[in-house]
C-alpha cells in the first residue's frame, strides 16, 4: 500500500474505521484509538507482511520530536487490546528489528470527494448538539507546532467521540477548512454543526501556548475562551491530557448554551436532550422537592427518545443520588430500578464508556461482584482512557476493596482531566471516602470540607466528613454535620444505611457505623 489507507480498512479478522479512528475486533466491540496509536496502526497497515523498524515508527509518527520507546511499546499496547484476543498474532514484536504486521489488508475506498456544499443539519440521538471543531492556528510553518497542534486537534475530537455528546464531526471533515478562513457561520452551515471550537498556537519564551474558544455558529458569539501552556518539549501524553482537559471543559460550555435556549423557548418544543440537561441542572442542587421533579423529567425524556443511550444513563444516575441521599421511599426497587437503567443504556451503546463504567460502579454496590465490577471499568478504560467521569466511576470499587490508593490515583488523575467538572463535589467526596479507608483522617476531614463548600446538601459525602471529624476528636465539628443529616435525611438509621465494603475491609464499615453514632445519628 503506497498511500495511507482509507475509508473501513480489514485485517485478519478486525476493522479499522479510519474516518472515525476507531477499530473493531472480531467480537464486535469497537475502540476509538488515540490519535498517535491510530497513526502507527495506519504505519503497519501501509506496511503489511514487511518489519517496521522502531526508527521508521518515531520518525513517521512523532517526527521532529524526541519521545522514548516506550512511547511505541503504549501504542502497540493499545492496538493488540483493541485487536481482541488474537492481537499479538496479528501485530508480532520482531525481537531488536521492530514490529510485523502479519495479516492480509483489504481497503473499502470512500467515495470520491465532492465539492463542499451546505449540509444539513447532522441528524443526532435525542437533539443533541454538534460541535465543529477546527484545526488550530499556527504562525508559521513550524514543523514541531504544527505537529503538536495537529495531535491536541485529534486528542479533542478523540476524546469528543467517547463522551457521545456533543456529537463531533470527524477531524478529516474540519482539516480541509485550515486555509479557508470562513465565517463560522458558513463553517457550521457546511458542516451542519452547530457550535464552532477553534484555536492557536505560539511560542511564548520558553513554553508553548494553546489558545482555545468556543461559540455558537449561527451568532458567532464567543461561548468560552481559555489558554494553556505547555512545556517546550512535548510528549504525547500531554498532548493527550491536554486535550481532554480542553474537551471536558468545552461541554459544559456548550452544555449551558443549550439550556438558555431551552428557556427561550416553549416547553412543548423541548427536545429529549434539553429535558435531559434540564433534570440534570436541577440534580446538582440537591434540593429534594426540584430533585424528584427533576426524575419526572428524565423519563419525559426518555419517552421522547427511548434509542438515545443518555436517558436511561441520566436516570441511573438520578436513582444512584436518590439512594444515596436517603430519599427513597422503597430503596430495593430503587436499586433495581436504577440496575435496569443502567443496563439499558450499555444495551443501547455498548461502547459508551460512561454507562459502562456506571453499570460497573452499581455492580459494585448493589451486587457486591467487584470482579465484574472491575471488567467493565477496564473495558471502559479500553474505549476511553482520558475520560474523568471513567476514572470517578471506577474510584469506589477500589475503595471498598480495600485499594485505596489506586482510588486515590484514579481520582487524581480525573481532576487533573476535568479541573471544572460541576460535579466536582462527588470527586472530592470520593477522595475523602479514599482517604478515610486508608485511616489518612487529616485528609479525609479536608477533602470531604472541599466537597461540603461545593454541594452542602450532598447526605453521603456529610456522613462521610462526620466519621473523619470524630476520628479526629474534632467532636463539635462531627456533631454540627450530623444535625445537617438529619435535617436533610430525618429518618436516617446508622443499621439501614448501606456500605458495600468487602469482608477484606469489616473493620472500617463497622468503625464508620461506630463513629456515625458517636457524633449523635441514631443507630
């Protein structure tokens, strides 16, 4: 193959999507490669039954730039993962030569291009909105920005395509608008997207400074705009983490947008979505009267919209507060309810990676099966390495395991991702649950302080703060936390409440059952 390949690609028994970046293994489940992982695999698909050497990979994938071996070693990594159980046979490590690629390569051509024109408006799940996002500006042809700029545009729309919304247009559709220079309006137009994320890139002394906007294509009103630096020698993992830092805090962006023109118009017009981000705005609250109006409205949408996957996500997520929070009226049909959900939105996207990891986190509380538990974060993992809600989801299995400090690495890391998450209160929560396993009181007195300045009304994170104060001796503190409990929660029981510790970890379920009594909760 003398050009790189295109269109749906098969190899042994797998299916490289390359408009999408995505490859399918024999069984059927599909993962979005990282941009760099997807550029060696195109490497060894140009290149089958040949060995390419380690050299010949860094200067055709990371030119101009000096990254380590190991930089290789992660990406053939993840191409055997996501190649399924046959991996290694297929992509064979040629011992101080390089990699072999052993497997017949059949390409289905796309179709031939075509002029652009208007397009329509993309047609997504639910009303969803669509995001063009543009490559980034470079002042000149530095042969290092414009590499590093084209890895953070594929690390943003890679990482765009595994959170399902906004839907974002494939980067091969936004490169060939670089030197147009268009209106955004026309750029949405052609594209049918209806916002616009554009950007640049410069040296400033010695760092490298990416400039990030968003707006809304029809007014071209700038939504957010934000910068970052970046170390002068670039490595592919801050390219990546960049860009799911970029990528985690557009949504919310595009995500308020869309709320205020839900307000500006009739309820009758709503789409499933808007009704969609509507109960999710009134869950952060956790005010219970908007909470429990906030559930009706997750079923409107899914009513409106029963194949959209976010629905039956959302409501799980709704069921997980409401129980959590102490406000269920019957909580073993809740947690069934709330399974079920859960299972429906993997049946309707099995390769979303949040309902996978949710799914994962309510096997963990509702059945104890932490094994499986523990599969379906790694699959999600598999489909969307940088995602932070992923890494949250995943923290409490590990705690209740009794590996807090893997919980405490994940949650780390989902902050670092996700600094503006407005759920931040619960990855502060279970950094304090983390750190309360691990008998660290200071720091699980401080973390669980964060998170009631976030959300005051969040019931498990308050019991949670009220162990580690009394294990502190801080009684009057644990004390004052306990009535807010009450307050929120007045049937409270320390026997009801529901702690899927393992066996492993008794000793801190029953202290915490211990101490909650001790700060005044009636047993």
């Amino acid at each position: 193959m003398a050009t790189a390949p295109q269109g749906k690609i098969r190899f042994g028994c797998c299916v490289l999507d390359d408009g999408r970046g995505t490859l399918a293994s024999p069984d059927g489940t599909e993962t979005v490669l990282r941009p760099k992982t997807l550029e060696l695999l195109r490497l060894m698909l140009r290149n089958p039954g040949r060995v390419v050497s380690r050299q010949e990979i860094l200067d055709a994938v990371w030119p101009n730039l000096f990254v380590t071996d190991d930089s290789i070693t992660q990406c053939v990594v993840e191409i055997r993962k996501a190649m399924g159980a046959g991996g290694t046979e297929l992509l064979k490590t040629v011992p101080r030569r390089g990699y072999l690629l052993q497997a017949d390569v059949a390409v289905e051509p796309l179709r031939a291009a075509t002029p652009f024109r208007s397009a329509p408006s993309v047609i997504s799940p639910g009303g969803v909105p669509v995001v063009a996002v543009l490559p980034f500006r470079v002042p000149s042809q530095d042969p290092e920005l414009l590499s590093v700029a084209d890895g953070v545009l594929d690390g943003v729309v890679g990482t765009l395509a595994t959170l399902r919304e906004p839907v974002v247009i494939s980067a091969n559709s936004t490169r060939p608008l670089a030197q147009l220079s268009l209106p955004l309006g026309e750029v949405g137009e052609r594209l049918g997207a209806s916002y616009v994320a554009s950007g640049s890139l410069r040296r400033v002394g010695e760092t490298l400074r990416i400039a990030v906007e968003l707006a809304e294509a029809a007014t071209s009103a700038v939504l957010w705009q934000r910068s970052y630096d970046l170390p002068a020698n670039v490595s592919i993992e801050v390219e990546d983490e960049v860009a799911s830092v970029i990528s985690r805090t557009l949504v919310p962006r595009m995500q308020d947008a869309e709320l205020r023109r839900g307000l500006r118009q009739a309820p009758a017009d709503w789409t499933a979505y808007q009704r969609l981000l509507e109960a999710r705005q009134a869950m952060l609250g956790m005010e219970r009267s908007s909470f429990e109006e906030a559930g009706e409205q997750l079923r409107q949408a899914i009513a409106m919209d029963p194949t959209y996957a976010g629905g039956p996500a959302a409501l799980a997520r709704w069921y997980s507060l409401r129980l959590g929070q102490g406000w269920s009226a019957d909580p073993a049909a809740d947690s069934t309810a709330l399974f079920a959900a859960a299972a429906e939105a993997v049946r309707l996207d099995p390769n979303d990676a949040r309902s996978l990891a949710l799914l994962g986190h309510q096997t963990t509380v509702i059945k104890r099966a932490y094994g499986t538990a523990i599969e379906l974060f790694d699959r999600a993992l598999g489909i969307a390495p940088n995602d932070s809600e992923v890494l949250v989801w995943s923290a409490p299995t590990y705690i209740f395991i009794g590996e807090p400090q893997e919980a405490i690495r994940r949650l780390e890391r989902a902050i670092r991702l996700s600094p503006e998450d407005p759920l931040m209160f619960r990855y502060h929560h279970f950094l304090s649950l983390a750190h309360l396993t691990a008998t660290n009181w200071s720091e699980a007195a401080h973390w669980g302080r964060s998170s009631m300045r976030l959300n005051p009304n969040y019931t498990s994170n308050l019991r949670a703060t009220t162990v580690a104060l009394v294990a502190l001796r801080r009684l009057d503190e644990a004390r004052d936390i306990a009535a807010q409990v009450l307050r929120l929660e007045p049937g409270f029981r320390v026997r009801a409440l529901h702690t899927p510790f393992a066996e492993a970890c008794a000793h801190i379920r029953d202290l915490y059952a211990r101490y909650l009594i001790e700060a005044g909760l009636p047993s």
